[in-house]
C-alpha cells in the first residue's frame, strides 16, 4: 500500500470514530470530538498497521 492510500485510509478512520464518538456523546461539541481523537490518534494509528 502507497503513502497516499494509507493516507486515505487514515482520515477514513479518523472520521468514522469521530462519528462514532458523537453519536455516543451527542452533546459533545466539535472541539471535544477533536480532543477524543488527537488522544486517540495513536491507538488508530496502531490499529490500521495492525490491519494491513
């Protein structure tokens, strides 16, 4: 898989936890959903290496 893909794959994961993330705290504003994710930016990280 190329640099560019695996970007793709990674903003594709990023967003689709973020959705998930907000519709289980649906009160959580937009700058809480993007602190979720910077802090768990690893972990997605690691779990899309672990995938491919």
């Amino acid at each position: 898989m190329d640099k560019k893909e695996k970007l793709k794959m990674a903003v594709i994961s990023g967003a689709s936890h973020a959705l998930k993330y907000k519709r289980s705290n649906y009160r959580a504003s937009d700058d809480e959903v993007l602190q979720h994710i910077n802090r768990e930016a690893d972990s997605i990280i690691d779990k899309l290496d672990s995938e491919v």
